[in-house]
C-alpha cells in the first residue's frame, strides 16, 4: 500500500479538524468578562453553528458506514460539545456552561432535524413513480363523475 488515504476514512478528516479547531478556539484565554451585546450573540451564533456543522460532517463521514449514522454523529457532536465545556473550566478567563451547552444541543438537534429531513426527502421523491409529464402518478384512475 502507497500511504494512500482511503476515500472512505478520508471523510473523517473534516470533522476531526473540525474538533481540534474547537479545541483550540476553546483554549484562548479571555480577559474580557463583560463583553458588547453584539459580541455575545455573535459568540452564541458560532456555538450553535459549529455544532450543527459539526453534527453534518459527522454524519457525512458516517453514512454509508454504520447501521444509524445521524445518531451517532448527534451523540459524537454531544458528546465533543460535554468535553469542551469541561475543558473551558481549566482555561483562565473561561467557563464551562450549562447555558453553552444547551445552545450547542440545539445547534445539533437541528442539524440532525435538517438532515433528516433532506435524506428522508430526497429518498421520498426518488422513490414515487412518475407519469410522462414528470408529475407524481394519481393514486387513482377512477372517474371523477361516478
């Protein structure tokens, strides 16, 4: 074998960096207690975000690979979110909270309801057969008038 990544165990590669560049993030100290208003929504915005980000490339590198990869990806996202929080307890001018937490939860609780939504949808529609038009078959040729 040349040292060749398998395509397949590449897809792992995206969230990993994923979670050393949260890693990271998580370890600048702050000296910043009160911060703008602006700055702490903004702040909010990129947990929820990175989550859910995190939550699809997860997924992404697992489907394919194990029996229920959207809940996998949603516990590994959980789970990434739980030992951040932890590892901010130890960094000077940081937290770890309950509240930041939460808002990663819910940035993975809708990242897994969107891809839910679009895998099932997208099977859905592959799966309906079609009349010559491109419309969705009636489900009844029955005559209207009777």
């Amino acid at each position: 074998m040349s040292g060749e990544v398998r395509p397949s165990a590449s897809r792992l590669l995206a969230p990993l960096a994923l979670m050393a560049l949260i890693f990271m993030l998580s370890a600048e100290t702050s000296d910043t207690p009160d911060r703008e208003w602006w700055d702490v929504v903004l702040r909010k915005l990129a947990h929820f975000s990175e989550y859910a980000v995190l939550t699809a490339l997860w997924w992404w590198a697992l489907v394919g690979r194990v029996r229920h990869p959207l809940a996998l990806a949603a516990g590994i996202a959980l789970a990434w979110s739980c030992s951040d929080e932890f590892h901010q307890t130890f960094v000077q001018g940081r937290q770890g909270t309950p509240r930041d937490l939460l808002i990663d939860a819910t940035g993975i609780a809708t990242a897994a309801y969107v891809l839910r939504r679009i895998s099932s949808g997208v099977a859905t529609r592959r799966d309906k057969p079609r009349d010559r038009a491109g419309g969705a078959t009636p489900r009844s040729n029955r005559d209207p008038s009777r």
